[in-house]
C-alpha cells in the first residue's frame, strides 16, 4: 500500500502533458491527500449514524463513480 501514492502520481505526470505537468501532480495530490484526511472520520460519522455496512457500500459507490467518470473526463480533455 505504500506504492500506491507515488505510483498514482507517476502515472498522472506520464499522461499530462509537458506544460501542464506540475499542474496535474498538485491537483492529483491535493485531492488524494483530502481523501487521506477527510474519508477516514466521514466514513466514521456515517457507521457510526447508518451502520457500518452502510458506510462501506457508500465508499463502494464513490469508487465505483470515480471509475466511470475518469475514462469520460480524460476523453474530455484530450
């Protein structure tokens, strides 16, 4: 699990272009480290109000809607 930032941040600057390089590794790392701080207590407060199985299928969803949005956002920009 330790490679996973380093190697997400890799692959956003092999697929950004050379002027907008810095850009997308700071955007990518900004959004990565807000889930790092804000997913754990908000999934916390939802098994906590909800049920545990309630919080695991709402990040299941949140996933499952990164996975169809990035494909579509990429096209977009490319």
């Amino acid at each position: 699990a330790s490679v996973l930032a380093p190697t997400a941040f890799s692959l956003v600057g092999q697929m950004s272009p050379g002027e907008a390089r810095a850009r997308a590794i700071a955007r990518a790392t900004l959004l990565g480290y807000f889930g790092y701080f804000v997913g754990p207590p908000l999934l916390g407060v939802l098994a906590g109000s909800f049920g545990l199985r309630f919080a695991f299928v709402w990040a299941a969803c949140l996933v499952a809607l990164v996975l169809v949005l990035a494909p579509i956002l990429r096209r977009q920009r490319a």
